[in-house]
C-alpha cells in the first residue's frame, strides 16, 4: 500500500505540474483543447489463488465509459492529454475448482462497480488534415467509489449449496497503463480505441490476487473547435 500512495502523490505532484504548464501555455498563445468522451468498455479480471491452484480470466462484462479532458497541444503532432473519468466495471464467472477433493463452483455471478479514474497521456498525431490519425500512450489511477468492493467478499458455493465466503479483503487503487489509437475529424470529432491494463493488483493478498484489464471504444468532441 504505501508503494501505491506514493504512486498517488508521484501523480498529484504531476497533474499539478500539468495544470501550470496548461495555465503558462494558454496565456502565451499556445493551442489547448477541451471536451468529452463516451463510450464502452469490456472489462476483465484475473484471478490467481495458490491457495485454490487455479489462475484464469474471467468472462468480460460490458460497461460504460464517461470522461472529460484537456489537451495541450505542443506543435501540430504532439499533444499532452489530462482526464477525468467514470468507469463501470464487472466481470461473469461461472468458475469451477476442486480442492483437496471437493468441488466447488461460482455459477452464473455477476459483479459490477463504480471506478473514478484520473489520466495522463502523451499523444502524437501523424498527418495534418482533415483526417488525422494518432497514437495515444500513459498511465492512470483507477479509485473504486463504492464502500462495500473496498471489504469485497468472494464467495465460492459446493454443489450441494454451501456458501464459503472469502471475506475481508482490500480492494487497493490500481495504477494503470494504457495504449490508444485514433482518428480525428475535422479536429472536433474523434474515435478512439483503448487497451488498459493493471499494473498493480486490485486485489492482493495470499488467499487471492486479482488485476484488471479492459477493451474500450469510444467517440469524443473537442467542444473548443465547435465555435
């Protein structure tokens, strides 16, 4: 944990630094954009349990993806994008293990979860025209907004119906890394495809590691290039 809080502070200190480089930029006349996107994703955990002796990835399940952001353009193919963010993210399971003889099973669950996410990125574009293809590349931290996944309990059932809870596990702010690409028209309209991956655990403890991972696709509008 205290790796991850100074990962924390490392960004705070970072987006900051962004901020002054944004507000020193715009007053000398550089280009800066601002807008929204939306879109979905297909989310996905993994799960591994020396425990249990087993590691797979979960079915994806779909979810929402809202941000808004600003951009500093530094040129005409470089750009340093700042966002904020909602995600919904889950997972299906229908797992089945056997341990020391037993089976055990999780079938047919269903989880999602609110995520607030905050980004950095590095953008480079390759033409300038009216279609402009780009590769964006960063890092971002992903904070789950609800109480109850912070205690998350997992629950794995018998097949002749007992419940057997692992309870009491920390569901830790993940640090994030993420690979883009996409297109932009008309410099206000933009499609934009997005593998995240989790650097950090989600869940890590001796009875059970979790990290993340997720597929989006996604429009967006620079509002500024509207008028």
């Amino acid at each position: 944990m205290n790796k991850l809080n100074n990962c924390f502070r490392a960004f705070g200190l970072m987006a900051a630094m962004v901020c002054l480089l944004l507000s020193g930029n715009q007053a000398a006349g550089q280009s800066f954009n601002y807008g929204v996107q939306i879109g979905v994703g297909s989310f996905n955990e993994k799960w591994n349990s020396e425990f249990f002796e087993f590691t797979e990835w979960k079915e994806a399940k779909s979810g929402i993806i809202i941000k808004g952001f600003g951009e500093l353009e530094h040129g005409s193919l470089f750009s340093t994008r700042l966002e904020l963010g909602f995600l919904k993210k889950g997972y299906k399971t229908d797992h089945i293990f056997e341990y020391e003889g037993v089976t055990y099973e999780l079938p047919n669950f269903s989880f999602s979860y609110n995520t607030l996410t905050i980004g950095l990125s590095e953008k480079i574009t390759f033409l300038e025209s009216k279609l402009q293809p780009y590769v964006k590349a960063g890092i971002n931290f992903q904070y789950v907004l609800e109480s109850n996944s912070h205690g998350r309990s997992l629950f794995i059932v018998s097949p002749v119906g007992h419940l057997f809870p692992i309870e009491g596990l920390d569901w830790n702010h993940t640090l994030n890394g993420n690979l883009a690409i996409g297109m932009l028209f008309n410099r206000w309209l933009f499609l934009e495809v997005d593998y995240n991956q989790g650097l950090t655990k989600a869940i890590d403890e001796n009875i059970m590691q979790i990290t993340e991972r997720y597929f989006s696709v996604s429009i967006g509008v620079n509002i500024n290039q509207l008028y």
